[in-house]
C-alpha cells in the first residue's frame, strides 16, 4: 500500500492513514491484493477523496477469529461521490478479483461522503507476522545505503509483482529496468545488454532461476534472489554468496538486501 501511495500520489501520499498487524500473504494472494489497490488508489487519485487537497483516505486491517485479513478503506474530507453508470474495468477488478482468484470477498460502496470498501482475504492465503521478526539473510540494521544505476533485470513470473519490483528499483536509482517471466527470456535480455543489477525470483512456476544466476555470476552482475512465503530455497552453493529476501517486494527490504551484496564470482559462496 505504502508503494501504491508513493508511486502514484506523490506529496499526496501523507494523506493516507494505515495501519494494522504485520502478515505475510501468499504470493498469490499478493498479486490480487496489489491490482485491487492499485486501482483503489488511482480511482482515489482521478476521482475520490485525493483528487483535491482536503480528502483523505484512512485503511485498516485486522486479522479476524477465523484467521483472515479484512481490510477497511475508507475516503472522507473530497468531492461529492456519484455512483457510476456503468461498471467500469477497474471497478470489476476491484469488486471481483478476491472473490474470484481467492474466494474472498469484496465490498465496495459509492456513499455520498466517500467511498467505502472491505476486503477480506480467507485464511489458508495470510501468515500472522510477529513484528521482531527479519530475514534472517539480513541485517536488523544497515546504516550504509547502496544505490542502483543503469540497467536492472527483474526476473518475475507475475506481471503485477513484477510492476511494483520496477517501481522499487526506479525509487533507488535504476535508470532503465528489464523484465523477464522465464529463464530463456532472461538470458535473451542478458545477452542483449548486461544489466548492472537483477533480481531473480528463485521460483518461475515449472522452472527456476538458477540458470539465470549462474550466468550473472559469470559476467560478474551482483544480484539477488527473492522467495514467497514457505518456498524452499534450493540455491546451489555456488551461488551462496547471493543474498535472499522474501516476497513480497518491499523498498526498505531491497535496499538493506543491497548492502549485503558482494562480488558475484564463480564458486564464491562465502555469505
């Protein structure tokens, strides 16, 4: 949500209040929370309570009794809301892609004061995250920030996962980012131009991204692995050096995975 607020709001992002406990969704479960977002912030943006400079909007989320995430969203303080005539592309993505890909439910109202919305996300899709918890890959703390530059290569099955890791890499400095969905267009993009960058989601549906990380160890590109929640991390011991973070994508979890970074030699193991 911060990402949404930050990529397409600008200085209006601070007049959005969050807040609610840390939980980890399934990968799956993520990229349908993210379209639905997205288009909740852009409406919110071209014709809710961000379109003028008194709305703001107010989410919570909770996880309930039966284990399940329900988000609350709320806009108030903006211009008058009139119901659609019709039901647009973005409103049928909000309204039916929980219920749909998940089996969850959505809820979207058109009131007057402000639109209002709740979204409940079903259990076997959210993990209760204890806040001391941290990767263990990671430090708890890195003072020394590391910026992007040139081209970074995403290797990231899902389109809408894949989108927001560009978001992220742009926000650090990357000036041009590529992106793959298979190994084989990794490589094609690699050999097209040598990226100075990449992050390699280590699970792409019935393959995965080793291949494309023994290639950047080759020509010497630093890069990082990503895993969804629960996945095993097969990662030869050639490739150790790599750091590993845990999707989904976050800027502060990319740019301390940043720091940890070392050559991407051969045989170089060492963590």
């Amino acid at each position: 949500m911060e990402s949404e607020a930050g990529a397409y709001l600008g200085s209006r992002a601070g007049r959005i209040h969050m807040g609610g406990p840390d939980v980890s969704l399934d990968p799956k479960a993520f990229a349908t929370l993210a379209l639905v977002v997205h288009e909740m912030m852009t409406n919110s943006a071209k014709y809710g309570a961000l379109a003028d400079s008194t709305g703001k909007v107010e989410i919570v989320w909770k996880v309930d009794k039966n284990s399940s995430l329900v988000i609350d969203w709320k806009e108030s303080g903006g211009p008058p809301v009139q119901p659609p005539s019709r039901r647009g592309f973005g409103t049928t993505i909000i309204e039916r892609s929980i219920p749909f890909d998940l089996n969850g439910d959505a809820e979207l109202r058109f009131d007057l004061l402000g639109v209002q919305a709740k979204f409940v996300v079903p259990a076997n899709y959210v993990q209760y995250m204890r806040p001391a918890a941290k990767p263990a890959q990671l430090d708890a703390e890195a003072p020394d920030r590391r910026n992007l530059s040139g081209t970074a290569l995403i290797v990231e099955d899902n389109l809408i996962i894949a989108m927001s890791a560009e978001v992220i890499l742009l926000e650090l400095g990357a000036r041009h980012v590529e992106t793959a969905a298979s190994v084989t267009e990794a490589l094609k993009s690699i050999e097209r131009i040598k990226p100075s960058f990449a992050l390699l989601d280590l699970n792409l549906g019935g393959e995965n991204s080793i291949a494309v990380g023994k290639k950047l160890a080759e020509l010497k590109v630093p890069f990082l692995f990503a895993t969804g929640y629960g996945e095993r991390a097969p990662i030869p011991a050639e490739l150790g050096f790599a750091p590993v973070i845990q999707k989904p994508y976050t800027r502060d979890t990319i740019e301390r995975a940043l720091t940890r970074l070392v050559p991407a030699e051969p045989g170089n193991a060492s963590a």
